[in-house]
C-alpha cells in the first residue's frame, strides 16, 4: 500500500490483517480484509486507493465460487467510481452486482445495486435511469425497507419530472413521501415533497403544488438544512405565485433569498418572484390577517429569524412596519405583541439585544403617545411570560429604551 496510508486505527488493523493473509494461501480472508479496507478509504474520501483495495477483493471473491460476496465487493466499488465520477465504470460495477445478486435470489440487494445503477445512468442516459429504478422498485419490500424504497420511488418520480413526465411523476413521488414519512427520514420526505410540489406545479395543480412544498419546507428546519429550507421556499414561492396569493408568495421568496447558504439559482428565482410580487417591508402582515391566532407565533417566528440575518437597514425596516402593524391592530395587539415576544425570547442573548434594539429604534419613529400605546400592549403581552422570560425579556426592553432615550421606558 502507498505511504501515508496508516492514519487510522482502521485503517491499520485492515493493513495488519492483510500481512497475515497472503492471496495464495488465504484468498478469501485476503478478500474480505480488502473489501473492509476499500469501504474505510473511501470513508475517508481517499478513493483511488478504496478503488484499488475493492478491485483486489472483486478478483479474489470468485464469482463463479462466491457470487454474493462478488456482487457485494462489486456494489462497493461501483460507489466508489461514481463518487469518482467515472459513470461508465460504475455502470458496468451495478450490472455486475446486480446480476450476481439476482442469480443468487438476493432481492434486496439487487434492488439496492439497481437503485445505484439508476443513479449513474442518469447522469448520461435518462431512459436507462428509469428502467433501472423501475426494476429496483419492483425488488424493495416498502415492508421491510421502506426508507430504501422511498429513496428508490424519490429518484424514478424526479427522474420522470426531469424528462417532462409530471403527470407520471406523480404516483411514486406520492409514494416516496408516504414511505420516507413511515420510515423517520426528515430529509428524503423534505426531497420527495419538493419534487412532488414540482410536478403538482409542472401540471398546474396549484393548490396541491402548495400542499406538497409546504410540507417539503417543514421537513428542512431552516437552521438544520438551510440550503434545503431555501430550495422548498423558493419553490412554494412559485407555487403561491401561481396560485394569486400574492402576499404569501411574497414572505416565502424573501425568506428563500434571506436564508444562510442558499444556492445561486434558488437566490435568483427568489428575487425573480419578488421582481414580481415586490419587496416591501411589513409582508407578514397581509399573512397573518389571514392566518388564525393560533399560528400566529409560527408565523411570526420564521419572519424574526430571518430578520436578525438581514442588514440592519433592513431589519429597522421591518421593525418599523411591525410597530405600525401592531398599533393599527389594537383590538389584537396584545395577541400580536405576545407572538412577537415569545419569537425574540427564543434568540439567543445578542442576537435578542439586537432586535429589541432594532424595534426600540424604530419605535422612536413614533410620537410619544404611540410609543407608549405600544410599550403598554407588549407589557400586558409579557405578563403572560414565565417569570424568567419576562425579566428577561422587560430589562432588555427597558435598558434599550432608556439608551435610546425614548419616553416609554417602563415595559
């Protein structure tokens, strides 16, 4: 083996292993020593040698003698091709496995070694892709595995989308979503549900476009996955566009474009929503006159977060628009300014200082007699709070407005 290559306990156990095992005299020791030692480098992404031990063990596991082990060695192998991105390579690695498995009534292993197969062939042949996940569909039991066989339903739906098939995309997108639900899996249902409000979108089913990414949304907590939250975001943007809920359209672009780690082209179909639908600030409001007031805080609570990662321009904007939505709205005001409240008391403490003194800054906009109406309205608001909050949440207010030099200073 290369220098350097006795970094890790491992890795080194592996190497010992194959100094006792000679290929002459121990081939299938020799075999698995190598298979375990190709999976630990490319774990480590150090593939050419993972390509070069799992080779070794393809040679060694006989496939005439041990098909099974065989197919296994060969399945990893086609993974570490791909990772290298030697598609054709890989391809002909899946078929092997794939093969082997299936003569040696392997079901779940072949449809495992398909689903692989189907991910290459996408990269160059699109119909290929979809005979190989069709058939890998067909070999894993939604019983027995199901997160693999939404992940196998996920990939045949977006396959069929991106060929112009939403139509058809749409049952095993559906199912996807179903399967990654029972299986735990947050990530393939946030994927499967994105895909699926794709294809809903692609077909103009707008109110089941909605449907679909808002749960897509849900699965990718925006401070989880951001790059996910933003994708889904910017995605329901378009869908509620479509749909001529122009205001919600609106707060889900910005939310897309205000994400941390958003990729270019969401970035951009986020603003171009937003060249259509506008900017301007206070856009929750139009949301939460429609929404109960028992959703009020969950929807209050993303718009705050994204807030707090905008410039401070655009935060005393938005603070500024709050206030005068608060104040136009007294007979829910306090209801308002307790959703409000309890999304800043979740911030950590400088981010919360930040805002309570963006809000406080804004407020000084306002005559004396509207600072303190809305100084009253949050303090009856805070009353509510568990003790700890509300300490914490009234010093911040009033340390913040006795430096800015307002009259309201008692919250």
């Amino acid at each position: 083996m290369p220098d350097g290559i006795r970094d890790g306990d491992a890795v080194d156990d592996l190497l010992a292993r194959l100094d006792r095992f000679p290929a002459d005299r121990y081939p299938v020791q020799r075999a698995t020593a190598s298979f375990h030692l190709g999976v630990a480098l490319a774990g480590g992404g150090r593939l050419e040698e993972a390509e070069s031990a799992l080779h070794v063990a393809c040679e060694l596991f006989r496939p005439e003698q041990l098909p099974a082990e065989h197919a296994k060695a060969a399945n990893a192998l086609g993974a570490v091709q791909r990772m290298a991105g030697r598609f054709d390579q890989a391809a002909r690695s899946f078929r092997t496995a794939s093969r082997l498995f299936g003569e040696a009534a392997l079901h779940l292993e072949q449809g495992a070694a398909l689903y692989n197969l189907g991910l290459v062939e996408r990269e160059t042949n699109g119909q290929g892709a979809m005979a190989a996940f069709e058939q890998a569909r067909s070999l894993l039991d939604p019983a027995r595995v199901p997160g693999q066989a939404a992940a196998v339903a996920r990939e045949l739906g977006a396959t069929l989308l991106s060929a112009g098939r939403p139509d058809d995309a749409v049952p095993p997108l559906e199912a996807a979503v179903d399967l990654a639900a029972a299986a735990g899996d947050r990530v393939g249902l946030g994927g499967a549900a994105n895909a699926l409000g794709l294809a809903h979108l692609a077909s103009s089913r707008v109110v089941e476009a909605v449907q679909a990414l808002e749960q897509a949304v849900a699965a990718h907590p925006r401070s989880v996955r951001p790059d996910a939250y933003a994708m889904a975001k910017a995605n329901l943007a378009l869908a509620l566009e479509a749909a001529g809920r122009l205001p919600r359209a609106r707060l889900a672009a910005l939310q897309a474009a205000g994400a941390p780690s958003v990729p270019e082209p969401v970035h951009a179909q986020a603003l171009a929503v937003l060249s259509r639908v506008g900017t301007d600030p206070g856009a929750v409001w139009a949301v939460l006159d429609e929404e109960p007031p028992e959703r009020w805080a969950a929807v209050v609570r993303e718009e705050v977060t994204r807030w707090q990662d905008g410039t401070e321009a655009e935060r005393s904007s938005e603070c500024r628009a709050w206030v005068a939505g608060q104040l136009e709205r007294p007979r829910a005001a306090e209801e308002l300014a307790g959703a409000y409240l309890a999304a800043l008391v979740e911030l950590p403490p400088r981010t919360l200082d930040v805002m309570v003194r963006s809000t406080i800054g804004a407020l000084g906009s306002f005559v004396p007699e509207l600072q303190e109406r809305f100084a009253g309205q949050c303090s009856r608001a805070l009353a509510r709070f568990p003790v700890p909050q509300l300490l914490r949440l009234k010093d911040t207010f009033s340390a913040a407005a006795t430096d800015a030099g307002l009259a309201a200073t008692s919250w």
